[in-house]
C-alpha cells in the first residue's frame, strides 16, 4: 500500500494518542510510592485512632473518665465507620498498586539501556531537553526523536503486558 498524506497523518495521530498514553504510564508508575505512602498512612491512623490498647493500663484495667465499657464504645465506632471494610479495601489497593509498579517495571526492563535512561532522566529526575542533549552529546532534536521511540517501545511493550488497558485506565484515574 503506497504512503499516501493521508495514511501518514493517520499514523502519526494514532502514535502521538499512545505516546500519550505512555506519558500518563509512565506518571502513574513514578507516581506509585507517594500514593503507597498515603496509604499506610490512611491504614495507620484507621489502626492508631481504633487501637483498643491505648485506653489501658498495663494492670489490664481499663482508665477511663467516660464511663461505660470503652471496649463496646470503640467497637460502636469502628463498625459506623466501617473501619474493616475501608482496612480491607487499602490492602487491594496496596496490592493492585505494586502489581501495576512491577508490570511497568517489567516493561520498562524490556527497553534498551539508552532509551530506558532516556525515560528515567525525563520523567522521573525532570531534565529538560536542552540537559538531555548535552548529557547525550547531541542535538535537542536528536534527544527528541530517541525520546519518540523510547515511548513508541515501551507503548509496545504495555500493549502485550498483561492488564494493559486496566493499568492505563487506572492510570489515567490516578491524581499523579
């Protein structure tokens, strides 16, 4: 079939809306510690604030001005905030949040050394192009075209992982 504009332009587009789906990826999988982080932290303070050892004393009596039984009035509580179901739902999200980190990674792993430094450089340590070329010892326009293929790679790469679309639905979700 003969390279007609048309096919071209149809090319292009259809690679520039996957680079930019690599793009948010690439966001999400950088982006994956920090919301593990917020989530132990989240698990923490449900654990922390719902802990029924904080209210007694090392003789095993319970201290406490309000009167009743603290036990009962802690367990009150956590069942009307649902504690247990919202403990249990951080723990999937922990666990999606590093299976998701260790598909990309794999992903990543496929790249070759240049183009997967490329990636880390840009995305991850924020250099600007006019760095990378010097870094690289070539033209901003080089570092560009390198850049392109890198992202059309590891797109390839997401394609054939598995959960590709959920990690890119996910992705796109998550406020990176």
């Amino acid at each position: 079939m003969p390279w007609t504009a048309a096919r071209r332009t149809k090319l292009t587009e259809a690679g520039a809306m996957r680079r930019k789906d690599v793009k948010t990826v690439i966001a999400y999988y950088f982006g994956i510690p920090a919301m593990r982080v917020l989530l132990a932290d989240e698990r923490a303070e449900l654990e922390d604030e719902y802990n029924g050892l904080h209210g007694t004393s090392m003789d095993g009596a319970p201290h406490s001005s309000t009167p009743g039984n603290p036990t009962e009035t802690l367990a009150v509580r956590v069942d009307a905030r649902n504690v247990r179901n919202r403990l249990e739902e951080i723990s999937v999200r922990d666990h999606v949040l590093v299976m998701d980190r260790e598909i990309i990674q794999g992903c990543l792993d496929i790249l070759k050394g240049e183009y997967k430094r490329l990636i880390f450089s840009r995305y991850r340590d924020r250099c600007s192009w006019a760095r990378l070329a010097v870094q690289n010892g070539v033209p901003d326009r080089t570092v560009r075209r390198w850049h392109d293929k890198a992202l059309d790679r590891l797109g390839e790469a997401l394609e054939e992982a598995p959960m590709g679309d959920e990690i890119l639905g996910r992705a796109s979700r998550a406020r990176v």
